[in-house]
C-alpha cells in the first residue's frame, strides 16, 4: 500500500491479512480526536 505523502518510509506489503474496515475506522477517529473532522470528511471522498 503506497501511503504517498503520508508514509513514514514503510509501507504495508502483507495486504491479504490487512482490515480495512478497522484501518479506515481508526484513521477517522484520529482525525475527530485531534480536531480535524471537517478536513477528514473533506479528503475521505
């Protein structure tokens, strides 16, 4: 998974056992946490 501007030099390679669902889920409350929920509802389209 190519991260882009996100990524920390690693990226994920092992996809098959990789949840979206929680990544996506955790990636969201992250956002809400620090403030951000306007500038994740914008870039998540």
């Amino acid at each position: 998974m190519n991260r882009e501007s996100h990524s920390k030099g690693q990226n994920i390679f092992d996809i098959k056992e990789f949840d979206y669902d929680n990544f996506r889920d955790a990636f969201k409350l992250f956002f809400e946490i620090e403030g951000y929920s306007e500038h994740y509802q914008k870039m998540i389209k």
